[in-house]
C-alpha cells in the first residue's frame, strides 16, 4: 500500500476529546471518524477548529440531533464567537446504539453525505474536537499524494493482481490519465475525458498507439471523489469504478509479468493507491 507519510491516528480517545490535525488541513485531506452513537443520545458533534482554545473559531461543525424522529444533522460554523445560518440533512446516518464511520473530504465540493461550502479558509484549521454522547474508536488521517504519480508494481502483474486507486477529482477537471506499463510500451492507457464524456482504453507499443476503445459509460465527475479498481484477468483488465464494473478491456499484452510500473497523471488529487 503505498500512501505518503501520514499522522498517527488516535485511538479510542476519552470524550470530549480535542486533538491536532498535523501540517493542517490541504486540498484532498481525509479525516475518518469511526465509533459508536451511545444508546439514549440527544446529540454529539464533530469539529474542525481553528485552534484548541474553548472560543476558537470552527470552520466546521457536524452536529447530529436527536430531539425528533427521525434525527438530522445539522452543519455550521463558528466564527469570532458567532453561529452562522445553520445547514440541516434530514434522514440522519447515525442511528442511536449504531456503529458509524465518517469521512470529511476537504475539496470544493464536500463529500458524499452533504456538500458545505467554506466560510472560514481551511489553512487556518489545525485541531479536531469531538463532543457528545458517543464512543470513537479512531480518528484516522489521509494526506493527498503527489500528481504526476509514478510507482513500481513488484513482481508484474498476474492474474488475480489488483490495483486499487482512491481520489478527487478536481472541479474543473478536462481529463486524467492511468497507464500500466512495460519497458516497451504500455498495456492499458486509462483516460477519463470530461471535455469529450468518454472514457479511453488503449494500449501502446512502441511509438505506436492501437485502436482507442471508447464504449461505456463515464463513471467520474468533476469535482467528486471516487475509488478506481483494475483487476488483471487470464483474457482481460476488469476496471470497477465506485464498486461498479464499468469497463473490460481484453489483453493485447499478454506478458503480464512484464507490466511493472503504475503511472497517474492529469487533473486529480490522490488519497491512496494500493498496489
């Protein structure tokens, strides 16, 4: 699995808890909250603050409520001592006495729960405050990896191998781009093109490009996160996209222990790849 270097995850803290967020907060940045809503709760909340001190400014407040069936969560911030207009979501995700993981995605669009635009700028956030009735079992940190990115697949492919690819797409995004590649050439050129709404499968020997195969559907959208997966087969690449089959592209490599070297490249921010 090959992430850069990434903060220590505090386990199993006393609640209230209040922790640093290390180097801060960046474009791409996760944050993965995971625990348990305790039996009985009117309310928690989880903050992204500018600071530990007990006024500090927070950028983002995510409050689930449970004074009404069915609960809602509500999102705000906090600024010079002040609440500002509150955001509510219906249909809240964290039943009482259940078990939950939360992911916070900085990049302009939010995440997959609810979308919140910044009204504090995020480089001003350093801490995470956690408060409530509920349990946690981690709080667990992902940095954005380095685009263009370039890594050695030990040993080649075979069949059974996959490659698995977490991200954001950028909100203006025109295309980005995954090769697996030989010394030759490359066997699977993958190119997501948001100017064109197609997906491009190709393969490279030499100087010379194949037929493009463009059929499918496009499964990326600008400004979203997604998790890619190529799974190497006996006749084809399987490319799952967001738990998804989307697309199989028969071998026109068929040297798969020759395929050593994962390339990334184009208008993305990377959270991990597993290799």
């Amino acid at each position: 699995m090959a992430y850069n270097q990434q903060q220590t995850p505090f386990y199993n803290p006393i609640i209230p808890f209040t922790g640093s967020i290390h180097g801060g907060l960046q474009e791409g940045k996760s944050i993965n909250i995971s625990g348990r809503v305790l039996p009985g709760v009117d309310r928690f909340h989880v903050n992204l603050q500018c600071g530990s001190r007990t006024n500090a400014d927070i950028a983002v407040h995510i409050n689930p409520r449970y004074d009404s069936h069915p609960g809602y969560v509500v999102i705000n911030s906090l600024q010079n001592g002040n609440w500002g207009p509150e955001e509510r979501k219906q249909n809240s995700p964290f039943p009482a006495g259940s078990n939950f993981s939360l992911t916070v995605t900085l990049n302009v669009n939010g995440c997959h729960f609810m979308e919140y635009r910044h009204r504090i700028p995020f480089h001003q956030v350093d801490t995470i405050s956690v408060g409530g009735k509920v349990e946690i079992s981690s709080i667990a940190f992902q940095n954005p990896m380095a685009v263009p990115y370039h890594s050695v697949i030990s040993g080649g492919l075979k069949p059974g191998r996959t490659i698995t690819i977490q991200g954001t797409v950028n909100p203006r995004a025109t295309r980005f781009s995954v090769n697996l590649s030989h010394p030759s050439g490359i066997a699977l050129h993958y190119n997501p093109r948001f100017n064109e709404n197609v997906v491009v499968r190709n393969t490279k020997q030499g100087d010379q490009w194949g037929a493009e195969e463009r059929a499918g559907g496009m499964p990326f959208h600008q400004g979203k996160p997604f998790t890619l997966t190529i799974c190497c087969e006996k006749q084809c690449f399987r490319i799952v996209a967001n738990g998804i089959q989307q697309h199989i592209y028969k071998h026109r490599f068929p040297h798969f222990q020759h395929i050593t070297t994962l390339e990334i490249a184009g208008d993305i921010s990377l959270t991990s790849v597993m290799v």
